[in-house]
C-alpha cells in the first residue's frame, strides 16, 4: 500500500500565492529567481579555462581550483538560459564547452579531471560521478546550439561506455586511477543518481532510448534497495554491490558521501523514478510501481528529515533508525523537493504534495534566497543561520536554478528538452497564428 505523506498543515506563510504551485504569482516569483540567477553566476568563467567556485557576492574563490562538475553544472545551466533567451548565454556555454575540450580533458588518457588547481595542476583519479555531468552538459550544449556540442556529447558517451558503465550489473562503477588502469572497490549511488539522470537526459535530447533503458536497470535496483531497507536508501556499496551502512562513520557531513541515510537524496531519486515512469510507460498501471517507490521514498524522506530537530527545514543526514545524525541543512535539498513534491503533484494529483510544494517554497523565500545579494545560501545551520563548513559560498547554480523551472514543465521530460520544446512550440504557434 501506498504511504501518502503526511503534511504538517500548511502555516499561514506558506498560503501567501506567492508559494501556491500552479498561481501565477508562483509562476513568475520561479520565473524572477530563474532569471536572477543567470545574472548572478554568468562571471563563472576563469582565464585558465572552466568554472570558478562562487563565493558570496558571485565572485570566484580560486582556493576551491577549477571543478570540472561546476564547469559541467555552469555549462548546463547557460544553455538552457540560452534557450530562453538569455543575453550573452550562448558565449557562457562556449565558455564552458571550450574548458571541457580543453585544461579539463586528459588528453593522455582519455576523460575529465576531476578538477585543476588555480595553477593548472589536475587532480589525480577518474570519477562517475564527474563524467556523468559532462555527459548531462554536452547534452544540454547540443541543444542549445553550441558548435561542439554534439562532439562533446559523442566524446563523453564513448568514455562513460568503455570505462563507467557496468552492462553486466546494470550499474556504474565510480572511481578509476588517472590511467583508466585500476578500479576502486568503492561503489556509489551518487554517482549512478547523477548517470541517471544524464541518461534521461541523453535519451530526451537525441532519441536514443537504450539509455533510457539503462536508467530504468538502475532504478530497479535502487528501488529494491530502499524497499527492504524501509525505503532508506543505501549510498554505499562495496565492489560485489554489497551495503556498507557503515561508510564514512568517521566523516559523517561529507560532502558526497555522507554516513547515513541522506533524505535530500531520497526526495531526489523520487523525481528521477517518477520522470523515468512518466517518459517510459503510456499506461498508468504500468507506471504504478514506480510512481508508488517514488511516493515512499518522499514521505520517508519527509518524516525522517522535516523538521525533525524542531526548526523548519530538512536535516542532511539521518542513522538507519531515521533519527538525525547532521542537523545543517544543505539548499540543494529543498531545491530537489521543490521538483519532486511538483512532480509527484503532476503523477498522483494528490492535494498533499502541492502542500508541501507551498511548505517549501515558503521556506526557501524565508531562509535560503539572499535578497540581497543574490542566489542562495547553501548551507544553514540546526538554527536556519548561514554557514559555510560543507558548502562555503554559493558554489554553482544548477540545483536551485532547475527548482524554478521543473514545476513548470512537462515531468516526464529532462529539463533542457522540456526548455527548449516549450520554447520551440511558443514559436510554432506564433507562426501558426500568423
């Protein structure tokens, strides 16, 4: 039976239109963040190639070296803002793409850096989870138009196929050496979250629905995970796939592979699963496994992690019993459950997520947009105040800017295809009218 979560009762905030899903009020409250974002991040570029890590005010840190998954983020981001329109957006992803084809790539072994320092020194290893956002940006940048695009996207596919993507077990591996030489026996559900979604993204973008298929076999098995694990997900595996709840006892607030159970990654998967079910299956009995997982996941996420210290806000991680383990609350979180609780709204149409879509909105506009400067916090503490242990600054763009837009476009489309046909079909029914 299907766990339908429970919502707290929306507070008098949360019922200003300003946060109800589907007012025009919310529309264009989405629409003023989705544009103020593009002002804010588009001096990302750096002289030496690739994406700086934004601090506070939008400048770059350069103690943070140039990440090639910010590059990758940035990328993505520009090309849908070019899509939309966006002034000088298109340069941005050329920005972007020329880094990706130039200091990032190893051009010795194949692949991405996971970073390079400000001096140009690349980090050692080969990651899934960095070559999953070179795929999911190459996709975006064909779509947009860029020149290269496509033979970035062919470039990257060709490297994640060969050297990341496990046929046999329907799954990603996660870390190689420099060389493509030895693989780590660590395995990971971040990086095959974020492959995922790139292979939704790719099948979207060009048609090629085997890797839709491949999204499918990962989420089958996420989904079996979570189900007998009383719909917390496992993040970490050793290299026969077995669970290592374990993990990272030691260094439980990492940031990508945190201890614990991790409800901001649930309320992620819930919206990958729920796409995957919308894009994959016509009928909605096939769809209801999926749509029934992804319903689970949320109010376990939701009840684990929702203010589950007394303040508002969703706590990073939890222990197997569901009690918190690290109280901050991380931005990328709410983004997600802004597009999930929206999503699972325009799957069920059950009243209770457009409740938690206004719950929230209203949190974000309270606690996490800075007004005044610009963007949003990425890190707040047990207290909902600002903090930078994990998150410092306001890295990238790329989780809050797709919260303003995947509530209003078609769920079971990537968000970069979603953009670009409902911008498209705007000009075809002009053309029409005309």
């Amino acid at each position: 039976m299907t766990k339908t979560p429970n919502h707290p009762g929306a507070s008098s905030s949360a019922m200003n239109p300003r946060y109800l899903l589907g007012n025009e009020a919310n529309r264009i409250f989405m629409a003023s963040q989705t544009y103020g974002f593009l002002d804010f991040g588009r001096g990302f570029p750096t002289e030496q190639g690739g994406a700086g890590w934004l601090n506070d005010d939008g400048s770059i840190d350069p103690d943070q070296g140039i990440q090639t998954w910010i590059t990758c983020r940035m990328t993505h981001v520009y090309a849908i803002g070019s899509l939309l329109g966006y002034p000088g957006a298109s340069q941005l992803v050329r920005r972007g793409v020329q880094a990706l084809q130039g200091n990032l790539h190893d051009d010795e072994h194949g692949g991405w850096y996971p970073s390079v320092s400000w001096q140009g020194q690349p980090e050692s290893g080969k990651t899934c989870y960095t070559h999953a956002f070179v795929v999911l940006a190459a996709s975006s940048a064909m779509l947009a138009g860029d020149s290269d695009g496509q033979s970035l996207l062919d470039q990257a596919l060709e490297i994640f196929n060969r050297y990341f993507w496990d046929d046999d077990r329907g799954l990603a591996v996660d870390t190689w050496d420099s060389g493509f030489t030895r693989l780590d026996p660590y395995r990971g559900l971040n990086a095959n979250m974020h492959s995922t979604e790139a292979f939704l993204a790719v099948a979207d973008a060009t048609g090629k629905e085997e890797y839709r298929e491949r999204a499918g076999r990962i989420i089958d098995q996420v989904i079996g995970w979570a189900e007998n694990n009383q719909w917390r997900i496992p993040e970490h595996f050793n290299s026969d796939w077995q669970a290592d709840l374990d993990y990272n006892e030691d260094d439980k607030a990492d940031q990508f592979k945190p201890y614990g159970a991790t409800p901001g990654h649930g309320i992620e998967w819930a919206r990958l699963i729920t796409q995957y079910a919308l894009s994959r299956f016509g009928q909605e009995a096939d769809r209801r496994r999926y749509t029934e997982a992804a319903e689970h996941l949320f109010a376990r996420a939701v009840e684990d992690g929702w203010a589950a210290d007394g303040s508002e806000g969703l706590v990073y991680t939890t222990d197997w019993q569901g009690r918190p383990v690290v109280h901050d609350r991380m931005h990328w979180t709410l983004a997600e459950a802004l597009n999930t609780s929206s999503t699972l709204y325009a799957a069920t149409g059950k009243t209770t997520y457009a409740d938690w879509y206004a719950t929230f909105c209203s949190y974000v506009d309270h606690y996490l947009i800075d007004h005044q400067g610009g963007s949003w916090w990425h890190q707040l503490n047990a207290d909902n105040h600002v903090i930078g242990t994990v998150w410092p600054g306001k890295s990238d763009l790329y989780h809050a800017f797709q919260s303003t837009l995947i509530p209003y476009n078609d769920p079971a489309v990537s968000i970069a295809t979603a953009i670009k046909q409902a911008c498209g079909q705007g000009w075809a029914n002009q053309a029409q009218a005309r």
